[in-house]
C-alpha cells in the first residue's frame, strides 16, 4: 500500500518555509505516493492550498489530523515538543535535526519509536548526495540575502560612480568565511559593483574567492585549516592571533562585514570584538550569519538589527525565510531528490538502506534505536596502477612533415624546378607564359594564405579544396574575359569557354558552400 507523505505548517517563530512546493508534489505522486499538506502550510511562501490541491495533494486541516494521516512526514525545522507528542509509532520523519546540537531531541524522537533521516547529517564528501545537499541549497540564499540586507542598511551605493553632482566610491565589503554562503556572498556583492574581500582557514578556496570577482586576503600564518566533510576546523591559538590582527585591520578600512563561520557542533568563533567595532567608519554594517549558533560579532543580538558604536549589527537568524519561496523550491527539490534514493521502485514505498553511505549518514534515528554518530564513508577502492604508457608517436603538422629538407635535397629540388622553367621560358609562346606566371602567383597565394593556416581553425581538406579553387577562379576569368579592343581574334574557342564558365560554376558551390559549412559549424559555439 502507497504511503502517504505529510507537510505539516512549521511552527517556528519567524518561519515561512514550507518543506514542499506544489510542483514537486506532481513529482512525488509519480513515485507512487500521497501527499497531505496541512491547510495554510504554503502560505508565507507564496503556495496556496489551492495550488497544492492543483498538484494532486490532499489538504488537511489542523495539524493533529495532519501528523495521524501521514507515514512520512517532511519538515523543515525540528519539530517542537508539542509535535512530538503527535508522531505515531513507524512514523519516518525527514527534517532539519543538528543531533549534535540537540541531544534532549534526539532521546524524545527515540521514545516515539521512529525512523529520523537528519537533511544536516549527509555526508557532503559523497558527490552523489550532492543533489540532497540542503545546507548548500540554504546557504547559497542567506549568502545572497546578506548582501540585500546590508545593501538595505548601508548608506551608500555598492558600486562606484561619477556624476555631476561629485564622485561616489564604491563599497568596501569584507566577507569572512568562504563556505557556500561566504561564496554566494562574495558573487552578490561583486555583482552590485563592490570591492570584494574574502578570508577562510581554508587555503584551498582562495581560486574560487577570485573567480567570483573577490580578494583573498591572506592570514600572516601558515596552517591547514580544512576540517573533515569540507568544513573548517578549529585553528591554533597563534593562526587565530594572526587572524585576528588581520581582521583588526579590515574591520578599520571596508564599510560592511559578512561573518559566516561555523564548525559543526560548536558555538559559532568570535572573529569580530567590540573594539573591532568601534574602529570601523560611522554607519558601516556588519551582518552577522552565525547569530543564531551565538554569533562571530561580540556584540550581535540573535534575530535582531542593532547600531552600537555607530555601526548597524544585523543579527537575524531568518535569512533563508526571507526568501521563502526561493529557499522552499531548492529545499523540496532536495527531498525529492533523497525521496528517490529511499524509493528506487517507485512503488510509494521507502526503503531506508543501511549499507547505502548516504543513507546510513541521513538516518539518526531507525526505529528508535539511535544511531548517529554515522560511521565514516567507506572508501572506494583504490584503482589498480596503470601500464605505463606507450611513447606517443611524435606528432606531425597536419600539412606533412615539419622537419627541414636536406640541403642536398633541397638542392635538387631548385635545381630541377629552375631548369623546368628555362625551358618553359625558352620554348612555350607568349600567351601561355602569361596564364603560367598567373598560375605560379594562384599557386604562391593559395599556399601562404589557406596552406599554413592552423589545423585547429581550418582543416587541411578545405585548406586544399579552397586553394584549387582560387586557382580555377582566377584561370577561368581569364578565359571568360571580353577581348580588348582589336583583339577579337584572339578569343578563346566556345569549348574553352564553356570549360571556363563550367570551372567558375563548380569553384563558386565549392567556395561558398565551403564557407556556408564553416559558418555553421562556427555557430554551434556561439551563445
């Protein structure tokens, strides 16, 4: 019998997320199995009961109803004590859980006798879990929607400008953690035309920092700050001295700061103190990403926007809801993508495999016997070393061999090719010799301007057929041209002529059909 998969209204303060959205309802349905959305769940991310209702699923109303009917239950935030105490025995719950964090949760889920797949506990280094990777998906809006909350309480332009009433300069925006969120910050603001610069224990994102149009700024300290799972780990107490001057000194030239740190399982580093604050310039901004695992600003206030010492402090912990239909359709989108692991039959049935890693990562909780912490992916295999590779063959122009004639060859070659025409000069009349010395130019001009262009922008076939071609052009107009004046006995017989017109027909498909290819095979690289 299918299952039946239930979306309950979150009942966080502040949270407008909805753990589905009416088009990936369609999608579940196809799998084989119901959705029950609870009346209103969509509301605050613009979907409707309506929608859902469009989409195939069943609305229910009141959340009591909704926690009876389902097998499955999608959340996004952890559910809350009252909810608990409606999850009925068997009941598969998929959500946000940080077990770390959360050890009184984990222990009243585990009484419930419930199977919990924890969306924060995906081993991130499997590159197939890539597409249920939510936390990548959540942080890249609150990454984004920093920018727009510290554009909204900056003063000035992002970008600079010169206009007739006085020249603007452009933002001066330090980011400090370059993680997902830290990357998308860094691409925002950039975009807005700021001065980007970006800082991480990680050496390994400085190309990445670049690529989005950043300055890695570098701390005056060397250590591997990479922590396992590709977060950041916790430094020395001298890398976090370094880092800490180096922090002093922007915190004292760039108008905004985005902090972004955070290692799991811990409370959030303090990178920026209360004198770092008071340094930086009236009316600058800080947003403070980490507020609510307790904030890298000392002086940030979780979930609210504060000026202290001049400087606006933003410190919410509902970024990602403040964009929430945008973060809503990534993070269903996710579910569904770990839906489809969990019901390869698609049958509407799940199957919560142990020995799949990305499964046995994702399940915290299986039928109530906690068993999180997972054990660490298994490693593939190493590959057998290969056979070491044959020489390749050296490779040769496309046009013949490279190498230089021999002298004495080459002498051979001039000397032959000399006396051929000595004794064209000395015995072929007066009118071949001009279509001869037009034939030894054609021959000249086809070899330096098609012969020795590159193989990879003209292929030696067309390179040749192009060639030929001019030849014939240039020999056939010559033949086709009308006399001089008293020349007339001179002209070419009808056979020559219609040989002549015949070889432009054939050089004029050849050259401009050859180009019209070309043209085309142009465009497939273009935009």
């Amino acid at each position: 019998m299918p299952l039946t998969i239930g979306v309950p209204r979150e009942t966080y303060a502040d949270e407008k997320r909805v753990a589905t959205v009416p088009d990936v309802v369609e999608k579940l349905i196809k799998l084989g199995f119901a959705v029950a959305v609870e009346s209103g769940a969509g509301d605050a991310a613009n979907c409707g009961d309506d929608a859902y209702r469009a989409a195939g699923a069943e609305i229910v109303v009141g959340a009591a109803n909704l926690w009876n009917k389902s097998d499955i239950v999608f959340k996004v935030r952890a559910p809350s004590s009252a909810e608990i105490g409606r999850i009925k025995e068997g009941t598969t719950l998929i959500s946000f859980i940080w077990p770390a964090q959360n050890p009184d949760l984990m222990q009243q889920l585990a009484a419930r006798k419930v199977t919990v797949l924890a969306i924060d506990a995906l081993p991130r280094t499997l590159s197939r879990a890539q597409k249920m990777d939510a936390l990548t998906s959540q942080a890249g809006v609150a990454g984004y929607r920093a920018v727009i909350e510290a554009a909204n309480a900056f003063g000035r332009f992002f970008n600079g400008q010169i206009t007739a009433a006085g020249k603007v300069p452009p933002a001066k925006v330090f980011i400090a953690g370059a993680g997902v969120a830290g990357l998308a910050a860094i691409g925002t603001a950039a975009g807005l035309g700021a001065i980007v610069r970006a800082n991480d224990t990680r050496a390994e994102v400085a190309d990445q920092v670049v690529s989005l149009g950043g300055e890695f700024v570098k701390v005056d300290y060397e250590e591997e700050g990479s922590g396992g799972g590709g977060y950041a780990k916790v430094m020395s107490e001298g890398f976090q001295q370094a880092q800490r001057e180096m922090y002093a000194k922007q915190a004292r030239e760039v108008d905004i700061i985005i902090t972004t740190a955070l290692i799991p399982g811990k409370p959030a580093p303090r990178l920026i103190t209360a004198d770092m604050v008071k340094s930086m310039k009236p009316g600058s901004v800080i947003v403070d990403m980490a507020a609510e695992q307790g904030g890298n600003c000392e002086l940030t206030e979780p979930g609210q926007a504060v000026v202290k010492h001049g400087v606006t402090i933003i410190g919410y912990t509902d970024l990602v809801s403040r964009l929430a239909k945008q973060s809503s359709t990534l993070y269903a989108n996710n579910l569904f993508r770990l839906t489809e692991e969990l019901c390869k039959s698609k049958d509407g049935n799940i199957n919560v495999n142990m020995d799949d890693d990305a499964i046995r990562g994702l399940t915290v909780i299986k039928d109530g016997a906690i068993t999180w912490p997972a054990p660490p992916p298994k490693q593939a295999a190493a590959p057998a070393p290969a056979k070491p590779a044959a020489a390749p063959a050296e490779k040769k122009s496309a046009h013949g061999s490279s190498e230089p004639m021999p002298a004495k060859t080459l002498a051979v070659v001039f000397g032959v090719g000399a006396l051929a025409f000595l004794l064209v000069g000395a015995y072929a009349p007066a009118s071949f010799l001009a279509h001869f010395t037009v034939f030894v130019l054609a021959c000249f001009v086809g070899y330096m301007v098609i012969w020795n262009v590159t193989p990879a922008l003209h292929t030696p076939l067309m390179s040749v057929t192009n060639a030929i071609s001019s030849i014939i052009a240039i020999g056939a107009l010559i033949q086709v041209a009308p006399p001089l004046l008293g020349a007339a006995e001179g002209r070419p017989s009808a056979l020559i002529l219609g040989l002549a017109v015949f070889g432009l027909t054939l050089t004029a498909v050849n050259m401009f059909g050859g180009f019209a290819v070309t043209r085309r095979m142009l465009a497939m690289f273009r935009k």
